[in-house]
C-alpha cells in the first residue's frame, strides 16, 4: 500500500487552521496545521511533507516567506 501524501498549513489565523483541517483533499493525503514556525519545524523534525500552504504574514514571527 502507498504511503499517504502529507500536507502543511503554515497559517497564524486559526479560522484559517480550522478550515484547512476540515478539507478533505483527496485519498490518501493528510494535511497537518500548524500555528507557528517553531510547531512547523518539529513537525518537520518528524515527518517529510509533500506540499506546504503559507501564510506570507505571520505576525511576529518570522514572514511565511522568510520561513
């Protein structure tokens, strides 16, 4: 059986986290939320992702696109 894509949502807005976690996006995917780039990192300390959705603002931590 073939492994599960996963999916990150880098996003500080948790409405936005709210709704990326109830998307289904299609079999065998799996979408992960996280509200900071610290949790980001931990997480990708752990997993290997196949695709990430970024906020370019995150308030006080460092620019979607820095991060």
């Amino acid at each position: 059986m073939a492994q599960a894509s996963s999916v990150l949502v880098l996003d500080d807005d948790p409405a936005c986290l709210a709704v990326a976690s109830e998307v289904e996006i299609g079999a065998g995917v799996v979408v992960h939320t996280c509200a900071t780039t610290a949790e980001a990192e931990r997480l990708l300390s752990r997993i290997q992702i196949d695709a990430a959705g970024v906020d370019h603002d995150l308030g006080l931590q460092p620019s979607g696109l820095q991060w």
